[in-house]
C-alpha cells in the first residue's frame, strides 16, 4: 500500500517543530520532501528515517548544529 503525503502542518505537529521551520528546512532541501504546485509533502516513514539516521542534527555545512569543530560542546 502507498502512503500518504501529508503537508507542512501535519509534519511540524508529528516533529513539535514550527512550520515556518520545517518550510525553511525543505526549501534548502535539508528534510525529504517533493513539493508540488505551491505545497511542500511529505510522507512520515521518509521523515521519521531520516531524524533516525541523525540527518536532522546536521547543519547545512554537514556539521552537527551546536557543536564546535574543535571537538568542545
């Protein structure tokens, strides 16, 4: 069975994140997801994967966010 998509409400309430972050995150293309016309989709397993895989903790230059490079929290 295919899954649904859903959009960037029902994905931002199953993350607890904002929509305006989630929108910011698929817009640079950092969290899976296809956007068609004017709406950004997403499909759960392929969003909950990639949190598992800890893709979601990097940042855009593939640093974990928060971190100094130096090895010191």
């Amino acid at each position: 069975m295919n899954e649904s998509w859903i959009g960037i409400e029902e994905i931002a309430s199953h993350l607890d994140m904002k929509p305006s972050t989630v929108r910011t995150w698929a817009k640079s293309g950092k969290i899976p997801s296809k956007k068609i016309g004017r709406h950004w989709k997403f499909r759960v397993s392929e969003v909950d994967a990639w949190v598992e895989c800890g893709k979601s903790a990097m940042g855009n230059d593939g640093l974990l966010e928060g971190k100094l490079t130096n090895g010191r929290d």
